[in-house]
C-alpha cells in the first residue's frame, strides 16, 4: 500500500508528486491521461497569476514556483527558461501589483494611449510539451510509480492509501460536490518563432498575449467563462492573430504551426488547498487554481505536502 496517492496528472498533481517522494513518502499518481494529454499540456505556461486575486498564501506559492522555476532554468530543465516579460496595463493604475514581491526586479514606465503603464519583470517561461513528459520521467526516477486510472469517486483512492492529494482540477467539482468549480476556457494559436524574444501581455479585455519559445510562440487568448467547448474557433483564430500581430508586428509571416483550446479548472473563492477528513482516511484538496496552475505549482507542492505528511 502506499503511503500518498496524489490524484490528477496535470501541473498540480505531478509537482505535489514530486516533492512528496523527495521527502520520502511512497506516492502512487493516478491519472487517465498522458502528460500531453491535461489541460496542463495547453498553457502557454508563462508565470504570472493569471485569473487570481492577492491571498497572503497565493503569493507565497507564486514566489516558492517562480524560484524553483528560476533554480530548474539555470541547471538546464528541458522546456525552462526565463524570459523578460513586459505586462502592458490600461487601467490608470499607480500602485505595485501584488505579485510583485514574487517576482524579483520589477521595472515601471509611463505609456501613451491606449495603454497607461509598462511593467517589465523577467518570468520563467515553461514549454509544456517538454516540461510534462521530464516531470513525469523524474517522479519515475525518484521511485514513484503512475498509474492510468480514472476515478469515479475518491474513496476508489483512499481505499488502497491513507492520505490522497486531490488534483483533479475541473473534475472536482463532481468529485467534491463543489459548486463552486467552473471551466475557463482558453484557445491559443501556435505560430513560427521568427525571432522574437520577449513576452508581451496587453492586459486590456480580452487579454492578448505573445509568449515565445525555442521552437513557437504561444498567441492568445481567451477568457470564456463556463464554455465548455473544446472545439477551436475559426472566428476567434483570426482575432487572436489580428491583436497579436498589432501588438508585435514582427510576427507578420509567421507560419501558423497549430492551434489549441484549453478548459483552465477555476474556482469561486480561489483554489482550494486544505485538509479534509473521511471515514477512510485524509484528503489533501489541491484544484482550482485556474489560469494559474504553472505559476502556482511548485509553491503548491510545498504546502500540499506539509499538509499530507
């Protein structure tokens, strides 16, 4: 019998596997799908808390997984970088974001219209195609084994361990009975990198967004609230090129490799990473996280398995 089965093989899921086999712990992940197959294969994976409001303990899991981030870019992680980023705002706004204890130098500069302010900070920049199948390989190579299995209700876990760690992101809301649990979707397009380095964030309504990588850069996006449809849009294709085109023109001509549509696991409330006792043992609840799952996840993965163990 092990000793944690940590439920859910997206960003949350395999972070809080990871670190609890570091400490020790015998962890058995259970999960339908590949590492490419979870919402967590969609993310333009870029950190920043996306979707989230200030939370003393959000803040805190933001800074614990921008520095492990930071720590995986410098020894060479497949699929970590970091990457300057530059958020362009609209909202008049004077004051510090509250992220920005997290994210180390943060550098502030006027803007003409129609944006009012530049924020500049570097960002650890993850490419999840790669990032998900290492993660996955290093809870192996720690001794922690995988398993595909869907679970129609948590009892199936804790009937063959004492503790389990609930990453199920938006299947939650059936497993938990939570209302509060609702999708978000998200459709990005996929184009050529023909030599752009920096990430671009016009935080105007939609959100636009140019995100780079080695091989692509991720163009967003969306931010469709309970949509369940997972089909990408020809309409809201041509709109996310059109915004992300004006917004760094030296795109234009870049082959367009794929697109994309994610259901991101939001929450009313915020995530949900707490204790819960049952009759056949312990469930450490960690779903919700939204937008934020990259940007919150090794930071996560320290209090889940503080609270499990």
């Amino acid at each position: 019998m092990a000793d944690v089965i940590v439920v859910g093989g997206g960003i949350i899921g395999m972070t809080a596997a990871v670190r609890l086999r570091e400490r020790g712990a015998d962890v058995t992940l259970w999960s339908p799908d590949g590492p490419l197959d979870t919402v967590s294969a969609v993310a333009a994976a870029v950190w920043y808390p996306t979707g989230i409001t200030f939370e003393p303990r959000v803040l805190g899991w933001a800074a614990g997984a921008y520095r492990e981030f930071r720590r995986q870019a410098h020894d060479g992680v497949p699929g970590v970088q970091v990457r300057e980023t530059r958020n362009l705002e609209r909202d008049g706004t004077t004051a510090e974001p509250w992220w920005a204890a997290a994210a180390g130098r943060v550098r502030y500069r006027p803007l003409g219209p129609p944006w009012t302010r530049e924020v500049r900070f570097e960002a650890p920049a993850v490419d999840m195609s790669v990032y998900l199948p290492w993660l996955r390989e290093q809870f192996e190579r720690l001794g922690g084994r995988v398993v595909r299995r869907r679970v129609d209700r948590l009892e199936e876990a804790l009937a063959e361990a004492p503790v389990i760690v609930n990453a199920t992101g938006l299947a939650a809301g059936s497993l938990c009975g939570d209302p509060d649990v609702y999708p978000v979707r998200g459709q990005i397009v996929l184009v050529a990198n023909t030599g752009v380095f920096a990430s671009v964030r016009d935080l105007g309504r939609p959100s636009t967004y140019v995100h780079p990588r080695t091989r692509d850069v991720v163009l967003g996006g969306t931010f469709e609230e309970n949509s369940w449809n997972t089909t990408p849009d020809p309409a809201t294709r041509t709109a996310i090129l059109e915004r992300c085109l004006a917004l760094v023109p030296e795109l234009a001509g870049a082959p367009v490799l794929g697109e994309k549509v994610g259901l991101r696991p939001a929450r009313r409330g915020g995530p949900r990473v707490e204790v819960e006792k049952l009759s056949g043992g312990t469930v450490v609840h960690a779903y919700g996280h939204g937008g934020a799952g990259m940007t919150l996840s090794w930071g996560c993965a320290d209090e889940v398995a503080d609270l499990a163990l």
